[in-house]
C-alpha cells in the first residue's frame, strides 16, 4: 500500500520558522482600485481577470477539485491555463502563498492565522462547510499506558505546527485543564508522523484523514480525541491580496465550480472513492471511511465566522504559541468586495 507523498522543496526563511513553516515576505497592495481588463484578447470582455494563468494548490491527502480539473475545463474556455502544485500540509501551501508561488489553495482554520501573525497579506475568499470532526484526532498505539488526555501531560506530542490539528490539540488539552507548555510539542509533517507512528516510534499524534483513518485500519490506533464539537470552522479558501484585487471575477467563477463538485461529492461518495483510489493509492474501504466523514461544499464569509476565527487567534497568543495578538478582520474582505467574488449557489452556514 503505497502512501508516500510528494512533497514541495523546503524554504529556508528562518525569522518565523519558530512559529509556522511560514516565511515573511510582505505585501502591500490593497483590496481597492480600478479593475483593468486583461491583454488577453479572448478575455477582452471578462472584466476583472487580469492573468492568463493560475496557480492552484492542493494538500497530497487528497483533493477531488484537482482530480476531476473541473476548474481547469472552466478556466480553458477562457484561455487561461491552470498550473497544480502539491503540498503536505496548510503551513507549507501558506509559505508559498505568501512568496508569489501559488495564488488560490484550501487549508484548516489554522495556518491562516499562522500567517497572518508573520505578516503575511493574504486573504480568505470562501469557508468550507464543518464536518462532524471525525477525521480529526489525537490517537495512540491500540495498547498505550495514555488512556486519557490527561495522560499527556509531560509527553511527546507530535503535529504539524501551525495546522488545523495544532489547533485540536491546544482545545484538547484545554478541556482537562492542561497548557501547551504541560506537553512536548514535536513538529513532523502527516507523512513523515503517520511513518513514525506506524514503527510505534510515537506515543501521541494530531492528525487528519486520510492519516487517521490509515492508522486506525491498518495499526489498530487508538482515538483519544476526536475533533466534534472543536473543528466547528471547516476550512477556508485562501488568495493573495493582489490576486483577489486583479481578478475578482476569475476568484468567482472558481468558487462556483468548485462548490458544484462539491454538491456532486456530497451526493456521489462512492464515485468519490473511486476517483481519490488511484491518486492516493490507498485501500478503498479505508477511503470509504475516510470519505463519508468529509465534507465537500463551500460557505460564505459570514460575521460569525470571522468571530470564530479571531476566537481561535486569540487563544494561540494567550497560550504564546503566537507571538503577536492579532486582528483577523485585517485579513478579510468587506462585504462589498465578498458580494463580488461569492457565486450565488453559495449558502450562508
């Protein structure tokens, strides 16, 4: 069972390293201004598409909207050319978002925090509708002495730092009265933990499908935790400033064709597992589980949500995972602009 991933070249930006996987390369254009028509002469009547190419990026645990290129054969009637490239986890889709490498990616409710609190000017463009939680957790070995959170405390806890499971882990602990300082935090990313788990070379490890359903199946691993009731975010989409400023339109249509698989996913999970089995290369029963606990359609950016998200910023600076308080509205749209960009079909949470 082949479950190796490919993963991005590294980038050697120390200043933020300590915090996320996010490098600090600013920018400083702002959400306002004129939009001018693109040189492209098939989209000279398309306003506000100014690029004849985009850099989408997915996570290798799987994503349908780069399998089925639904968005590919919308965009390519338009002439504009899409370029995929792979990442194992939210942090590292961040870092290159932030360093011009990529413009439209989908990741946690995490690392745009991350990324914002390292200076990062991006922008969250669309929700993903919130799961139960199930594909989340904090498992051990099926015969570990950890029988309750509490257990953790003093031990070795690895997760990709700055992910949505970084996050399950602060709430996790915070339920039985335990601190991010009470545990040590290691930082691997999915592949290289689920690998390490697997030897039984980790006693506790924060993680998402298809990982968890992985581990579960074929090394008997034990939920301590699941995220019900904690992952109540869902996931957002996720663009550069400029990109969302130059090309409101193209942000709109991609939306739309990716909340209509989406509809098709939620209504055709055993289609799903067909298409994610040869990509991921993972038995189907385990995609079957993996699948019926994932959610596929996409959400607008309501008040609420961005309550919620400056809620989860809060509690990593007052745990001094972070180290600037911030103010994640910075980050968002207006309304205005969020009526511009928001396909219709898109419902409110």
């Amino acid at each position: 069972m082949n479950f190796n991933f490919p993963l991005p070249r590294r980038t050697a930006i120390k200043k933020f390293v300590k915090y996320s996987a996010l490098g600090a390369l600013l920018f400083t254009l702002p959400i306002t201004g004129n939009i001018v028509q693109a040189e492209n002469p098939r989209l000279a009547n398309k306003t506000g598409i100014q690029t004849k190419v985009v850099r989408m990026a997915y996570q290798t645990s799987g994503d349908i909207v780069k399998i089925k290129g639904v968005v590919d054969k919308r965009l390519q009637s338009l002439g504009i050319q899409v370029e995929w490239s792979p990442f194992p986890a939210g942090p590292q889709l961040m870092e290159a978002m932030n360093a011009n490498r990529v413009d439209i990616g989908t990741v946690g409710e995490t690392p745009p925090i991350f990324a914002q609190a390292a200076g990062a000017q991006l922008t969250y463009i669309a929700a993903r509708k919130p799961s139960r939680g199930e594909g989340s957790a904090i498992v051990v070995q099926k015969d570990s002495p950890i029988k309750t959170l509490k257990d953790l405390k003093g031990k070795k806890v690895v997760f990709q730092k700055g992910s949505a499971a970084h996050y399950l882990l602060l709430r996790a602990l915070g339920e039985v009265g335990l601190k991010y300082g009470d545990i040590q935090p290691v930082s691997l990313t999915p592949a290289e933990a689920r690998d390490a788990f697997i030897q039984k070379k980790i006693d506790a490890w924060v993680a998402w499908d298809p990982f968890i359903a992985f581990v579960q199946q074929t090394a008997n691993a034990r939920v301590l935790r699941n995220a019900s009731g904690i992952a109540t975010q869902g996931g957002f989409y996720m663009t550069r400033r400029d990109f969302a400023r130059e090309n409101p339109e193209l942000v709109k249509i991609i939306l739309e064709e990716i909340d209509k698989l989406g509809q098709w996913a939620e209504s055709n999970r055993d289609e799903v597992v067909k298409i994610l089995a040869p990509e991921l290369k993972i038995d189907p029963s385990i995609l079957k589980v993996v699948v019926g606990r994932r959610t596929f359609r996409l959400q607008k950016i309501t008040s609420p949500v961005i309550s919620e998200q400056q809620r989860i910023a809060d509690l990593f600076y007052n745990e001094g995972v972070i180290p600037t308080k911030i103010a994640v509205r910075e980050s968002f749209l207006t309304p205005q602009q969020y009526t511009t960009i928001t396909p219709a079909r898109i419902g409110n949470r």
